[in-house]
C-alpha cells in the first residue's frame, strides 16, 4: 500500500437554541455587558436546555458534517469525539454518538485535552487514517461546559458555553504536498506543571461534584506565549509566513488573545475567523464551530490554506496546517 493522506470533505455544527445575552446574566451575577465585551469580546452565548447531552450535541453536527460530505453514517469506520464534559464518566460519548448515528462497524472513542481536545482529536484520527486501518472518520468536539460552571462565580460563568461541531475526514492515496488539499500539518504539546491554573475541582477519582476553577490572568499570559510559539513552529516549519495563510480559525476563548495573535504573526484580521462574540468559549466545540460558520457563509474555499490553534486546561496546545 502507497502513503495516504487525510482530506477534510465537509463540515457541520450544531448550537442549542437558547441564546443567553450578557445583560440576562447581569440579572444573575454582579457583572455588565461593557465589562464582559471589554475584557472578552463575548456578546452572547448558547446554553442547552437540562436534559439536552453532549452526545445530542454531538449527533447533530455529525449529520449536520455528513449531509456536507455526502457521506452516509454507514461509511464511517472511526469517530473520534473530544470533550472535557461527556454524559457520563463512562462509557465514551463516541460510542452514544456512534449508536445514535446507527452506526454498528468500525470504533468510537472520546480524547480528552479540554479546549484543545479538537486538535488532538484530529491528529489523532490523521494519524490513524494513514496507517491505512481507518477509512472514513467523523472527528467531532461538543461541550456542555455550563454542566461544570459555578454560575455564582463571575469571572467564569461568563466565559464559557454549549454547542458542537464536526468534520468528516477521509484517507486519500498519494503522500500529496503542501499545495495538495488535507492534513498537512500538526504541532501538539503539553505541560502538567499547570494543572492549577486551569482545573475541575472534582473527579470520580477524587470525588465530589466540581466546578471550573481557573487563574485568569495567569491562562491569558500562558495562553498568548504558548499559542504565539505554536504557531511560529507551524509556519517555522512549513517554510511560510502568515501572509501565506488564506484563513487563521483560533479556539474561540477571548477577543483579546485572538488580536494579539494576529498582530503578532501579521495576519490580515479579515483572514481571521471570529465566533467568540455569540459562541463565548465551547472548549473542544469551537473550533469546529468556527470553521464551519466560515465554510457555509462560503469564505473558506476548497483549495485554502487553514492554520488551526488552541490551549487548554493541562495546559495543552498546539497548532494545526490543512488545505481545505
Ligand atoms: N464582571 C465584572 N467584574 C468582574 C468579572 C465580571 N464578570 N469577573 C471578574 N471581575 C472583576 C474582578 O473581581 C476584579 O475586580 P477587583 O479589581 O475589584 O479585584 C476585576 O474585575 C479584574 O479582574 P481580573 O481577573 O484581573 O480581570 P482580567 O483583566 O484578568 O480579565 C479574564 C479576566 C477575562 C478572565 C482574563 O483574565 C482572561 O481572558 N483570561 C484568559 C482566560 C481564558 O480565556 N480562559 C479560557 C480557557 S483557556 C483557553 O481557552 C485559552
């Protein structure tokens, strides 16, 4: 068998329907819409209704990306589903999404790396898919981050929110180069040393019922130092610079880390794709989230040179090249 590769032939989403606006939770909390849209960017966020899941979540961008792939759910032999909020301790949310999907062949399983988890969740089924096991993968994030936020603690109930998106990969013959579409590239780290700043206090290991805890002065520091040298390494890597690159889809956290980033790498920031402002932070959703908004309002074009790029909670984080 000759080298494969991993093409992206379509995307999906799926947000829960209830839009909650920075003035009905300044009913809530002591906070105001000019400090969350200073501090943050976020306008607006989506929160699912109790009883909706991630797997909900999660089953309605994957047929939201496969109806976009042309691909039926029978095809898919892989799912690779990030989250840091599944149902249920176990068993994975991959498997729930594979048998709502119908979906009886092939193997599911969930990546956990918080707000980074789409972009492991991608190198991972990449990797797999070119080893030539895998055919066809459906690589989803979906959070319901407000199952795990303390909505009396202001300087985070305001952050984060629900929603899910979702790509279908599929292997391709021939090794391909950077001018080829697929997955080209993919730079992915980590460092324990500051679990701390960004943590659930609670686990089935440590028991409980936990809440998000996290340093926010601290992440934001962490969060433009360790995302700038990810990406300087992708484009360091790849012989580019950011002019090279068509579209910049960051992880959705705040308005301010993405301008920096552009700022810093030269980046045109009408090349920059923004949800943050009516998404606020979905963890592992957004960047799928985000892609998917820029390819169905048709900016991003088969053919373009994507750069990817998230950090989350361990910390994780990396940064991703494809061609679209
Ligand atoms: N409304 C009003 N006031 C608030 C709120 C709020 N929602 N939250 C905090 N404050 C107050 C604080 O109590 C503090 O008041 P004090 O000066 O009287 O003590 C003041 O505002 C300033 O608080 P700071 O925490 O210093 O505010 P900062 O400017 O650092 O902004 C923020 C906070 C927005 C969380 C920022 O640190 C940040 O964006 N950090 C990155 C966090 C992040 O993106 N996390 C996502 C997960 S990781 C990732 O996805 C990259």
């Amino acid at each position: 068998m000759g080298k494969l590769r991993s093409i992206i032939t379509g995307s999906g989403s799926y947000l829960p329907p209830n839009i909650v606006t920075n003035a009905e939770l300044a009913k809530k909390v002591d906070t105001t819409d000019e400090w969350i849209v200073a501090r943050t960017g976020i306008k607006e966020r989506r929160i699912a209704d109790e009883g909706v899941l991630t797997s909900d979540l999660a089953t309605f961008a994957a047929q939201n990306a496969l109806k976009n792939a042309g691909v039926d759910a029978s095809e898919i032999d892989l799912i690779v589903l990030a989250t840091a909020t599944p149902n249920r301790t176990f068993p994975a949310t991959a498997t729930t999404v594979q048998a709502n999907l119908g979906i009886t062949t092939g193997c599911a399983f969930d990546v956990q790396a918080v707000c980074s988890g789409f972009l492991y969740a991608l190198t991972v089924a990449d990797n797999m898919l070119q080893c030539g096991n895998f055919k066809k993968a459906l690589v989803i994030g979906a959070e319901t981050f407000s199952r795990i936020i303390d909505w009396k603690d202001r300087s985070t109930c305001v952050l984060f929110a629900d929603g899910a998106g979702a790509v279908v990969v599929e292997a391709s013959e021939g090794e391909g180069t950077i001018a080829d579409r697929g997955i080209l590239y993919s730079h992915l780290r980590s460092d324990g040393r500051y679990e701390d700043k960004l943590y659930v206090d609670a686990g089935p290991s440590q028991g409980g019922d936990g809440y998000l805890k996290m340093q926010g002065k601290e992440v934001f520091r962490h969060a433009v130092s360790k995302i700038g040298s990810a990406i300087e390494q992708a484009l360091e890597d790849n012989g580019l610079t950011g002019e090279d690159i068509d579209w910049f889809v960051p992880h959705q956290a705040n308005k301010r880390i993405l301008d920096a980033m552009a700022r810093k790498f030269s980046l045109d920031t009408s090349k920059v794709v923004e949800t943050v402002h009516k998404h606020a932070n979905t963890s592992a959703a957004s960047i799928p989230l985000a892609l998917h908004e820029a390819v169905g309002d048709g900016r991003i074009k088969k053919g373009d040179l994507v750069l990817i790029e998230a950090l989350g909670g361990g910390f994780t984080w990396g940064s991703m090249l494809f061609r679209w």
